[in-house]
C-alpha cells in the first residue's frame, strides 16, 4: 500500500504544469472588484470600462494584448512566461482590444501553435493549434511557432506531407519552445514526433 502512495505522489510530481489566467482588479494590491480571465478573447469591449479604471492585476502564464480586435495590429501588453502567479500594482493597460495566452490553457499540454503573424509580430494574428497526430490545411505560411509541454513536431512545406521537413524539438524544461519563423521556412503540414 505504501508503494501505491509513493508512486501516485511521483506521478503528481511529474505532471506538473500551470492554467494560465490574468486578474484584473479594481483596486490597489488586488482588492476591490476583479475580472478573470482564461480564454482567449478576440473582441475585449465588453471589458474596457473596468480595464480603463483598473488598479492592479495578477498573472500566471504568458499573455498577450493587442490594439485590435482578432489578436492583431501592435501588441500592447506582453508579459514573460511566469510560471507562478505575479502581481502588478500598477492599472492593465486601456488600449487593450484583444487578449490572448499563448499556446494552450495547461502549459503542460503537448500541443504545436502556429501563428499568422505580421510584419513586426511573430505571435499575432490567427493562431491554429495542433494536439496530436497532424494538422494540414492551415491556409497562410505562419510567422511564429510555440511548442509546450516538451512535444516534438515535424513540419513540411507542402500540405501533403511532403518536401524537406524540419523537426522542431519542444523543451523539457521550459513551458514553452518559440521561434520566429523566417519568410523563406514554410510550414503548410505538420505531425506530432520527428520524423
């Protein structure tokens, strides 16, 4: 019995990984009224009134904030990776139209996202996610790929599976693995492994 225990508590161990979520706060030091976020918003107007009078706010995760709608034009809010809930006393900025995390919910979760991008930002615009076995079809050469929960991915430059493939390799030790993709690195397929 005892060995059942050990092994169950090894296992929580092993499978740690974070939610991802940002905390808005009326007031000063996380007090007064709160808004939480989990998913990914691609229109923020319902919240912009209580965004333009906040106080505080409370991470955990990677986020990013766009002046339009549909995670695209600048970004203006982008946080660091932060594995554990931080805290800002300082009000989250106004001017923000769409709000995103990056990759999955659960930063453990094995996945491959790919982003449309633009000329500035890697990680903006459309945002397409592939969990297990393959994707094809995306529609747009992406500018941006992020792999989380230490996954590795096999690209290809055509959507039949075919040409010179690229094997992305995801870190064990980081939540997440980005690269910004150069004009000339194509990826119109991919499947989970490397190949």
């Amino acid at each position: 019995m005892l060995s059942r225990i050990i092994l169950f508590i090894s296992l929580i161990s092993v499978c740690y990984g974070i939610f991802q979520e940002l905390t808005v706060y009326s007031g000063d030091d996380r007090s007064g009224e709160s808004v939480s976020f989990r998913q990914k918003l691609s229109d923020m107007t319902r919240w912009q009134n209580f965004i333009q009078e906040s106080k505080s706010y409370c991470q955990i995760g990677w986020w990013e904030g766009y002046d339009s709608k549909n995670f695209e034009g600048d970004v203006s809010y982008r946080s660091q990776f932060h594995p554990q809930l931080t805290c800002f006393n300082v009000p989250f900025p106004s001017n923000v139209q769409s709000l995103r995390h990056q990759g999955p919910l659960d930063t453990q979760y094995e996945a491959l996202s790919i982003y449309e991008g633009s000329p500035t930002e890697a990680w903006s615009g459309v945002e397409l996610m592939a969990t297990y076995g393959s994707a094809t079809g995306i529609g747009f050469v992406p500018k941006g790929l992020l792999i989380s929960g230490g996954s590795n991915w096999t690209t290809y430059p055509n959507e039949d599976f075919t040409g010179p493939s690229t094997c992305w390799l995801g870190s064990n030790d980081e939540d997440f693995t980005k690269f910004a993709l150069s004009n000339t690195t194509i990826v119109l397929s991919m499947e989970r492994g490397c190949r």
